[in-house]
C-alpha cells in the first residue's frame, strides 16, 4: 500500500482500514507465538501500513 492510494480516501475510509490493520496485525502477531506464520515478514509490512495510514489521518485534519 502506497501513501497515494490513501491521501484522497476520506477520514471515514481511513479510520475504518486502520480498524482492519491493527485486526490484521494483531491476528499475525498470534500466529508468530504460535509458529503458523510462515513469513514473519508479514507482520513488518502491516506494521509500515498502520503508519501510513496514521499519517494520512494526520495529513487530513
């Protein structure tokens, strides 16, 4: 997910994919402590995603 495909959503759209992120994340973070993740990857990729979505919050008010 790039910041481009994120600055012209609106506050709604942008609090609502960060709920399914921090879901997301949180779903990934159980599955490394219980060694069904096969890329831990993953879980930075989501993490860099909350970010860029914070800052695009931050960016609209």
């Amino acid at each position: 997910m790039k910041y481009i495909d994120l600055k012209d959503k609106t506050a709604a759209e942008l609090a609502e994919l960060l709920k399914e992120k921090k879901l997301l994340l949180f779903t990934l973070r159980q599955k490394l402590k219980t060694m069904q993740l096969t890329n831990p990857n993953e879980v930075r990729e989501v993490r860099k995603d909350i970010a860029r979505i914070k800052t695009a919050i931050a960016a609209n008010k």
